[in-house]
C-alpha cells in the first residue's frame, strides 16, 4: 500500500490543489459580487412619483425598497391615511 501511496504522490499533494482551486474560485466570486455591489450603490436613487407607485407598471430602473417604503410614508402622512 506504502509503494501506491509513491506512486500517486502524498495525498496533501492534491488537498492542496483542490484548496489552491477553490481559493481562485471563491476569488473570482467575491470579485464578481463586490463589482455587482458597486454597480448597485452607484446609481442615484430613483425619484418615486404617486403615479409610479400606483401603476402596474415597472419602474424605469430597479428601485431600492427603503427609497419605495419612504415614498409611500411620505405619500400617506400628507393624506393622513397611515
């Protein structure tokens, strides 16, 4: 068995492929969901109207929800219905 274990090199041999592998990998994620992330705070918010709100028609861009709900507080405390 001793003489298979030569023959295929010490198993941490490839332990430290595959980690070497999946650190690359996880690299390329986290790269990939930071630029996301970046893309996402840099846009200006949108500026909601009444008529967005009440259609059913999607917004122009994505709207972050803490920018809808502050909208629609605003948009219920001036007809005092909240």
């Amino acid at each position: 068995m001793d003489a298979q274990l030569d023959s295929q090199g010490p198993p941490s041999q490839e332990a430290n492929k595959a980690h070497e592998e999946w650190l690359q990998r996880r690299k390329e994620w986290t790269a990939q969901q930071q630029q996301q992330q970046q893309r996402r705070q840099s846009r200006p918010p949108t500026e909601l109207t009444y008529e967005m709100l009440q259609s059913y028609q999607p917004f122009p861009q994505p709207v972050p929800l803490s920018i809808v709900v502050e909208a629609l507080t605003e948009i219920w405390e001036e007809e005092e219905e909240y």
